[in-house]
C-alpha cells in the first residue's frame, strides 16, 4: 500500500448559510481560503497528497492557482468532481434532485484516488496545525482497517454569534473510543447557556461537550461500508433533500462492528465560517498567527 500520508479536504457543498462559495473565499490579503491553511499545516505534518472533492461551481481560475502551487511546493494534488450519477444505480432517477448527496458520498467519491490512510476535513474548517501533528502520529501507530481515529473538539469554541450551527455531540466509552455521533443542528449560545433543541424540546448542554467537526483519520477499507451503505441509502429511495452523511457511516459501522473509531482531544482552537459574518473572527485569528510566526504572510512564497 502507498505509505503518503493523505488529506481529503471535501468543498463540494453549497454552503446555503454563507451565501457564496466560502470553500475558496480568500481570508486576507493573500487570497488564500481557509483550505490552503488545511493543506500548509498537512504539509507541514509530512503529508504529501492531497484531494480535493468540489462541485462544479468550483471556478477554473482556482483550480489553476491551487495547480500552480502544487508545482511550486511539491506536493501531490487530485480534483474530484462529486457527480450526482458515481456510484449510483443506472435504473436510480434522481433527475429533479438539486443538492450533492451528502458526505458520506463525496468521500466515496475519492475510493480510486485513495491508496493509503488519510484524513478528511471539511474545506471550511481551520483545525489547527497541532491537529495534523496529532492525526500523522495516529496514522503511524493506530490507524488500521478496523481502526479508525477522530479529533473532537469542545462545544463552546466553536459556536457562532450570527446564528445556529451544526454539530455531531459525541459519547465516548471508558477508553475513549467513539460509541455515538448524535446531529444537532440548533446549537447555539442563550446568554451563558448553550443550547440545542429537538422535538420542540430545549436541552443545555455543557461548554465541554465534545463534538466531532469532520476531522476524521481513515484507512481505505472504509470505502467497502461506503459503498455498500450508499446503496442501501439509495434504494430507501431518499427525498430530494437528504443526504447520506459520513457520521451516519461511522456509527453503522460501530454498531457492525466493523470498526473502532479512537478519539483524541484537538490540542489546537478550530475557527470555521457558518456564516457570512463569521468571516471577521477568522482574518483577525490568522493575522494574530502571522504575527506570531506561526504562518507566512504569504503561504507559498
């Protein structure tokens, strides 16, 4: 098996709530999005091939800068495009569907570029470069085909102030494997308290909560269970807006026991975008990294 530590970034989303294409929505002054960060932080933890799952609204423009400096740096790049028809049944009429087919999908997409272990990440999440030290460790001494890792982060750093967000609130069992991911999408803060509610019912919970952000450390047998659960997705015959999400996957698997998912607390502060507004938050967070030397003014110069 190819030994190159991988980062799948997934950016193929439509990103509804940010009312634009924040998967490559330059920070600052040097135009890079928060997935050049991802990339330059993975690099720097000895990763050394990256893929990149987008939709078509991806400009080519992008691609050719994200092209251009794979060339300059030296690292290996791959564009996967998340088509509605991979993997998908001829018989299967999913002509009026408009939305991708979720996460769990759009890895599934990458199964014949992926040789090795590998990191997903979602294209509009920072994770911190301590994160990817940690995830190439566990590549190293834990990571197998029956063992998978996760870096989850607490609850309350990574609320937004325009809004609700969602989140995967995980339980863990007494050696810190990953026993459920539960979905909320209503999280949010309510003066000092942070809250969810499901069912027309507000539950509290505490700011230490652990939550999962899509930062998941895979072998490539997962993309047996995907394929066999994407086909089981589709013949349930989905509505038009849902998706087939790859905490969903991982806890199926869990419950199959066909793999063990260890968690392992992020030592870094995760910054993201939801919304919008969000964006200000992150330029002042990376120029106060930059002025710590922590990253270049311009990554790739």
């Amino acid at each position: 098996m190819n030994s190159k530590k991988t980062l799948l970034i997934l950016a193929g989303g439509l990103g509804s709530r940010y009312k634009g294409l924040k998967q490559i929505d330059g920070i600052l002054d040097n135009g890079s999005p928060i997935l050049e960060y991802s990339i330059y932080d993975a690099l720097e933890a000895g990763f050394s091939k990256v893929i990149i799952i987008v939709n078509k609204l991806i400009p080519q423009n992008y691609i050719d800068r994200l092209n251009t400096i794979s060339g300059k740096v030296g690292f290996e790049l791959h564009w996967v495009y998340q088509e509605k028809k991979s993997f998908v049944p001829q018989n299967f009429d999913f002509a009026e569907r408009e939305k991708p087919w979720g996460t769990g999908h759009a890895v599934l997409c990458a199964k014949n570029v992926v040789q090795g272990p590998f990191v997903m990440i979602n294209a509009d999440d920072f994770y911190g470069k301590e994160t990817y030290q940690l995830a190439a460790e566990e590549i190293d001494i834990h990571i197998s085909g029956s063992q998978f890792g996760m870096v989850a982060y607490t609850v309350e750093p990574t609320l937004s102030g325009n809004g609700n967000v969602a989140r995967g609130i995980c339980t863990l069992d007494a050696e810190n494997y990953l026993e459920k991911i539960e979905e909320q999408t209503s999280i949010r803060k309510e003066g000092n308290l942070i809250m969810y509610t499901e069912k027309g019912k507000n539950t509290e919970i505490s700011p230490d909560t652990l939550i999962s952000m899509n930062f998941f450390i895979f072998h490539p047998e997962i993309f047996n269970a995907l394929e066999i659960y994407f086909n089981d997705f589709i013949k349930s015959d989905p509505g038009l807006l849902q998706e087939f999400y790859i905490p969903s996957a991982i806890q199926r698997m869990i419950h199959e026991k066909k793999a063990k998912v260890l968690v392992k607390i992020s030592p870094s502060q995760w910054m993201g975008v939801t919304y919008a507004d969000d964006k200000s938050s992150i330029k002042d967070f990376l120029a106060s990294e930059i002025k710590k030397n922590r990253y270049p003014e311009d990554l790739w110069n």
